[in-house]
C-alpha cells in the first residue's frame, strides 16, 4: 500500500514527499514537470536515505496513468499537481481550466475505477475572495476573482458532488494560506520561473542581487502599515497538516474543508523588515499601485483544523525569512 503524490516534484509536493517518507509512507510520485525539476526529487532522496517510484507523467495522459493505477496499489492520493499563477491564468484561462479540472477528473476517475476513495486536495485561501471580515473561517461565503481560483473553486464543487454521488469517498480540502520557507536544509524549496509573482521569492532574489528592488504592491490598504496582510506559513507546517488530514481520513467518511495558516496577519512590511534584521540583508524597495484583485487582509481561523485534526502550525515569520534565505543562498540559480 502507497500513497500517490500528484505534483511531487513540486514546491509543496516535495516538502510533502519528505514527510511522508519520514514517517514510513512508500510513495509513488507522478509529475509532468512542467513547473517542476527532476533535481529536486533527487535531493528528496538525499534528504531522506529512502527511495521511490516516479513517473514523468501528466493527469491528462489517462491511459499513462491508468497504467500506473494497475501497477501499485495505491491507499490514498495527495493531489498537488496544478498551474497555480494568477496572472497567467487570466491570459490563458482555458488552459487553466483544462490542466487543472480536466486532470483531477481523469484522476478522481481513475480512482474510482480503482477503489481507491481517500483524497487530500490542495486548494487555496483564494477561494474566499474577498472576504467580508478576517481571521476568516471554512464557513465564509465562496467566490472566485480569477480563473486560477475559481479551478479551486470548481474543483472543492467537483468533489462535494463526488462525494453526494459515493458516500464512501473520504476527501479533505486543505485551503493553504500563504506557504512560504524551504526545508531546513536549505537544500529543497521554491523554484519560480522567471519573475516571481509572490512575495518571499521576488524578496530573496532582491536580497541575493538577481533583482533591483522589490515593488510593494500598495500602501493605502486598512492594515497597520498600510501594506496588505497575509498569513504565512511554513511549507513545512503545511505540509505536516497533510500527514495529519491523511490519519483524519483513515478514520473519517465524508468531505471536509479545512484552513491551513498561523492565525496570523504579517504585513509586506513585516515580513520584509524581519526578513533584513534576521538576514542581515536590506530590502530595497518602493511603492507602486495596488495590484489588480489583491486584497488588504487575509488571515486564518486555523481552529477546526487544530480541533479536528489536532494540526497547528509551529513555525514563526523568523524561521521562514531564515529558511528561505538559507534556500536562496545555497542555490542561487534554484535547481538550474
Ligand atoms: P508547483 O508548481 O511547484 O507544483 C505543482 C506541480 O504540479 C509541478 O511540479 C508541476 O510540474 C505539476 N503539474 C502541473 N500540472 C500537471 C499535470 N497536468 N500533470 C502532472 N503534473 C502536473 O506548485 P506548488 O506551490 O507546489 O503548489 C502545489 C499545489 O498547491 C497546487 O495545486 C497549487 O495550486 C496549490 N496551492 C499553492 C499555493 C502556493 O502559494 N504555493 C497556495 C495555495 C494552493
Ligand atoms: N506583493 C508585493 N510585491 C510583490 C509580490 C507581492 O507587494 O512583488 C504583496 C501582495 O500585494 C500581497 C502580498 O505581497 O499583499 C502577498 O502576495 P503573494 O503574491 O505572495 O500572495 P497572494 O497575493 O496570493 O496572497
């Protein structure tokens, strides 16, 4: 019996491997690597001493995969494998909506062909939109402001459905707040493509002299400093809410969201201020507009996931600032 990491060789995914085969899980990894490198699988072996099957793969490729459903015999599937960056799905949406729907489809199907009914998803703090009111809970209202949230969106629909249509399905939507750090070893983390689009990374390739300075994406919003608030989260916290969502499953019928973040709210400010004082590295920086569809505020109520899952998040703003640095300085050019 193994778990199957969709996505594994990913930022999350890899972190996630790590875990689970620290704890004694065999892992089966299918990614495509469109957004990914085979070197961090690599140093996941390292990392760990153990060793794994993976299959360059994508979720569209059904017959591929099917292949891979008859060849293990999997207890539960850790799906992490999709496009995730807002602006490029606002160019390219059918994309979007093709890759990310149409490959959980294939797989929720080819699960059930299977029998294999426990199902950890990744889906995102984005799913709330914009909020009426922060810490937000699993019961605030849904909504989407683009089309990589709303395949998240559609997705949690999917599988609800899912699970109307087979009680027997034991599925939880795990909504990630804003997963930031690397493993401590400094040897795995966040790899962007080009220009970073989120926070911590553009931070760390200003800090290592890749980039000029850091555009602050407004100072005008209701916050303490003006600058927008989040909820950062060590990847590895994260992660370790997965394992737990994971035993949930092993226990629990049914479809459950949970939120997965501190409790929290850090402004751009307060990351970047700790970010120099703990690394020792100044941040240049200026203000600019907002940018389109961010919001001011946007912070957890982890309390079910704590109640339910007995998870709680343990890593604080320092950790992640010094574990990401140490990522970026040990591989200046990620996994190239
Ligand atoms: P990532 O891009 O590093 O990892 C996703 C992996 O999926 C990549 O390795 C990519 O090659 C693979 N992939 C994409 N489409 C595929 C397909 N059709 N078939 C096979 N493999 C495919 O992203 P990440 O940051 O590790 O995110 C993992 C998941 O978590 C994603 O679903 C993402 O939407 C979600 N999420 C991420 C964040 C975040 O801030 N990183 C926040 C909320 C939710
Ligand atoms: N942000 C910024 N400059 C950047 C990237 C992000 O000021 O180059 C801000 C952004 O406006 C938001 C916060 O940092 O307030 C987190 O943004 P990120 O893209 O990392 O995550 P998300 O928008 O998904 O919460």
């Amino acid at each position: 019996m193994s778990i199957l990491v969709t996505g594994g060789a990913g930022y999350i995914g890899s972190h996630a491997a790590i875990e689970l085969l620290k704890t004694g899980y065999d892992i089966v990894i299918v990614d495509n690597l469109s957004n990914s490198n085979l070197e961090s699988l690599n140093r996941v072996k390292e990392l760990t001493g153990k060793n794994f099957i993976f299959y360059k793969c994508d979720l569209l490729e059904r017959d591929e995969l099917n292949t891979i459903f008859e060849n293990h015999s999997f207890e539960a599937v850790m799906h992490f494998a999709g496009l995730k960056a807002v602006g490029e799905s606002v160019e390219v949406p059918l994309m979007y909506y093709h890759n990310n729907i149409a490959g959980t489809i294939n797989l929720c199907e080819l699960m059930a062909k299977h029998d294999v009914k426990k199902l950890v998803f990744s889906s995102s703090a984005t799913v709330y939109g914009h909020p009426d009111s922060v810490p937000i809970d699993e019961s605030f209202p849904l909504s989407a402001t683009n089309p990589y949230g709303r395949t998240k969106l559609m997705i949690e629909e999917i599988l609800r459905d899912l699970h109307i249509s087979d009680s027997t399905w034991r599925i939880a939507l795990l909504r990630y707040f804003n997963p930031i750090g690397a493993h401590e070893s400094g040897s795995i983390g966040e790899n962007p493509n080009g220009i970073p689009n989120n926070l911590m990374p553009y931070v760390t390739q200003v800090a290592i002299g890749k980039r000029e300075k850091l555009s602050i994406f407004g100072n005008d919003y209701n916050t303490h400093d003006g600058t927008g608030v989040r909820d950062f989260i060590h990847v590895t916290d994260l992660v370790k809410g997965h394992l737990k969502a994971l035993e949930y499953l092993e226990k629990n019928n049914g479809i459950e969201a949970f939120n997965l973040g501190t409790g929290r709210g850090y402004s751009v400010m307060d990351l970047i201020n700790t970010f120099s004082s703990i690394n020792k590295k100044e941040i240049p920086f200026q203000f600019v507009d907002r940018r389109p569809g961010d919001i001011g505020s946007c912070y957890a109520n982890p309390t079910k996931a704590e109640k339910v899952l007995s998870w709680r998040a343990e890593k604080d703003l320092k950790d992640m600032c010094t574990d990401s640095w140490k990522w970026q300085t040990q591989n200046p050019n990620g996994y190239n």
